[in-house]
C-alpha cells in the first residue's frame, strides 16, 4: 500500500525569496531555509547547544568544497499542513548537520524578526525524498 503523501506549507521572509520551513526537535523550534542550491545541511553553532542528539555519534565527511567538516546526526518533525501535534503523530526525518557560523545567515536574519537557524539542503532533501513546489510554496514528503 503506497504511503500518503505529506505537504508542509512553506513560508517566505519576503515574496521572491528562498523559502524556509519550521522544524521541532524535542520542544523546540526551528526555521530552516530550503536551498536546492546547497549539496549539504547546516546548523548554526548559536543553537547547536539546544539540540540533543540523541546519543548518536557524530562523524566528519568533505562538504562540497572538499573541506573535512564534523556531521551531527538528528530527528527531526514537521508539522503538516492543517496538523496539530496534538492528534497527529507528526512524521519523523533524519538529518546529518554540520555546524558552522554561516554569514550569510546572520546578514539575512539582521532584516528579518525570527532569525533563521540553518539551511536544509539537496541531501535532506535527497535522504527524505522531498519535493519542494515553489509554486505553491510546499514541502512534499
């Protein structure tokens, strides 16, 4: 029997914008930018603290410029759309972060009033089979 498909609305910081989707990790909440542009998944240091990673070990792999990074595995759930944690056991995907200051970051959250936490990219999307619909702004898992 083929899984339902699941939609996550995707938001903007302003329209024409790269999207970016809330995320929860235990009790906490998080907003990651979708960049299909970005062959690897991002943290920022700032909150890699609130994270608990649940007991997995963390390894190192080559990013996309060759550089040997330290990987932090993690759950991660979303919230579907018209969903509510309360009666839905909201589905479960796994991510491999690297932790790093990421400028470009800082540069986007200082014109925006919830910063954003870090990029989900191509191998999140890849690793979960998603599809991102711009057009409808949606998270398709």
């Amino acid at each position: 029997m083929p899984m339902k498909q699941i939609k996550i609305k995707l938001k903007q910081t302003q329209p024409g914008n790269l999207p970016y989707v809330v995320m929860y990790h235990g009790k906490h909440r998080y907003r990651f930018l979708i960049d299909t542009g970005s062959t690897s998944t991002w943290i920022d240091p700032q909150c890699i603290c609130q994270f608990l990673f649940e007991g997995e070990i963390s390894h190192s792999r080559k990013n996309e410029f060759g550089e040997e990074k330290q990987i932090f595995p993690a759950t991660l759930r979303l919230k579907p759309m018209n969903g509510n944690f309360k009666d839905f056991e909201a589905p479960k995907f796994r991510a491999e972060f690297i932790c790093e200051r990421l400028t470009n970051l800082d540069d986007m959250n200082a014109c925006i009033k919830e910063p954003l936490h870090g990029i989900l990219g191509m191998d999140f999307l890849r690793d979960n089979c998603m599809k991102v619909d711009l057009k409808n702004l949606e998270l398709i898992a």
